[in-house]
C-alpha cells in the first residue's frame, strides 16, 4: 500500500468532516421538511455526502 503524506491525510480529513457536517445538515433538512419533492432532494444529498465520506474513509 501506498504512504500517504501528512498533507493528504489533512486533506482527507478536511473532506471527510466536511461530508460528514452536510450529512448531518441536509438530514436534518429533509426531516423538517413539508413538501415531499424538497424532503426528498435534501436526503439524497445526504446520501450522497455519506457515500462520499465512506469512498474517502477507503484512504486511510
């Protein structure tokens, strides 16, 4: 496996909490949402930002 430098683990941890943070917010956004069509567009993003951060966590 390849070593990866300090550089790229900051910045694979700058990413990854910056997913984690919009997971947690459009979550957050859909479950007080009223209309269906906007409640659905903010959990995709959510696990769209949990895929993403599960992809990065594959790097360490």
């Amino acid at each position: 496996m390849t070593e990866i430098s300090i550089l790229d683990l900051q910045n694979l941890r700058h990413l990854i909490g910056g997913y984690s943070t919009t997971h947690c917010k459009m979550t957050d956004y859909a479950s007080k949402a009223e209309d269906p069509e906007i409640k659905k567009l903010f959990q995709e993003a959510a696990d769209s930002a949990m895929k993403n951060k599960q992809e990065l966590m594959k790097f360490l």
